[in-house]
C-alpha cells in the first residue's frame, strides 16, 4: 500500500521514483474500516495522515455532544498536520467514513523529509492554504446566508454531470452530515431541499441524487444572499 499511497497523492507524486522509495521507508502504512477513528481531540499524537483511499470525516464535538462537521478528506488529502506543525494536541476528531488506506507519517520522520525535499513542505502549505480558504468562504456563507442559498452554493459545488443542460450531483454524504456541514438541522436542509424543488430550480431523486434544473436561478440565490 505504501508503494501507491506515496507515488499517488499530489504532495509525492512530483518526486523521482528514487526519492519515492525513499519516502515509502518513513511511510507507516494504516488501515482504518468504517467507523473506526483515526485519532480524537486531546489524543497524544504528532503525525501526518495522507489519505489514500477512502473518505475521512473531521469533527468537532459542541457543548452538547453532537458533532460539528468540518470537513471530509478524499484521497490525496491529508489531516494532522496542526500536530505535526505546531506541537499541539488536535482539538478536532478524524474518523472514517468507509474503509481507508493511509500512509502515517511520525513528527520527526516529517521534519526531516520536508529539509530534505522542501518542495513536499511547499505543497503542504498551499494544500494548507487552500484549505484555509475554502474555511473563509464557508464561514462567509454561514453568517450572511440563509439555509437556501447556502444549499444552493453547496450543490453547485459537487462535482456533476450536465447533459441537455441538466445537472446531475450526488450528495457525497448522508443528509444529516451535509446539514452539520452547513450548519443547520437536518429538518431546515429538508425544507430547504423541497423549497428549491418548488421553485423548478432542482429535482430531488432517488437516493441521494439530486437534478439542477435552473443552474442560472441557483447562482443568482447565492449571489444575491
């Protein structure tokens, strides 16, 4: 696993075949099935988890006990890296969605990989700083906009297929999730989902497919919120 977790995941995939080999020696490969968590908040580890295969999801928990989803890393991404870079103990959770293949990297194996190649420690800034901010623009929608356009913003987001100026999503995660992602009860997403429906913007299908009827209208939404 480690040979194609390395040589695949953009942060390695720019090294020689030579340096990869190199880098599969620090790399620990780790398996998670679904449910299983990768590390919890307050959790005595300093490592950087490269995400192969498999979804991860990374969660807060509120005062309450209900979780806060931050975000879901696919493969490529990579989580724990505030650990490895700060010192400090993670205050958020990771744990898998499906079954995962990741590649573990130790605090010090990281450091002495990133003086060796410090192109590797470039790439994880800007994948750090991409991240930072798609944060920025979430938390933007969140306090400026309604349960509608928020959903309206997400769904334009997801990867899709159009066809005869129809486009086809799926939701990538149970309604629940997508309502903590967007901050809102998995009831208001509900009413939210039927009201776009209403207005002929979208077609809700079955399982968690979802048609986009009125691209331009569904735009509009977000930009007038």
């Amino acid at each position: 696993m480690a040979d194609s977790c390395v040589s695949r995941v953009p942060v390695f995939a720019s090294l020689s075949a030579q340096d990869q080999q190199r880098v599969e020696g620090l790399a620990r490969p780790t398996h998670l099935k679904a449910g299983e968590t990768a590390y919890g908040a307050d959790d005595d580890v300093s490592q950087l988890m490269v995400l192969h295969t498999g979804r991860l999801k990374i969660f807060r928990l509120s005062a309450d006990g209900s979780e806060q989803l931050i975000r879901v890393l696919g493969p490529g991404d990579f989580t724990g890296e505030t650990s490895v870079f700060t010192g400090q103990r993670p205050d958020d959770y990771a744990t898998a969605l499906e079954e995962c293949q990741l590649c573990t990297f130790r605090h010090d194996d990281l450091e002495g990989l990133i003086r060796t190649h410090p192109e590797i420690g470039l790439k994880l800034l800007a994948r750090v700083s991409t991240r930072l901010s798609d944060t920025e623009h979430r938390l933007n929608s969140l306090t400026s906009r309604d349960v509608e356009s928020r959903l309206a913003d997400y769904l334009l987001g997801l990867p899709s297929t159009w066809r005869g100026g129809v486009g086809m999503v799926s939701l990538p995660l149970a309604k629940k999730d997508v309502a903590s992602l967007l901050d809102t009860t998995p009831e208001s997403l509900s009413r939210a989902l039927r009201s776009l429906a209403g207005q002929g913007l979208i077609v809700i299908g079955a399982g968690r497919s979802v048609s986009i009827t009125q691209s331009d209208r569904l735009q509009q939404l977000v930009d007038e919120a």
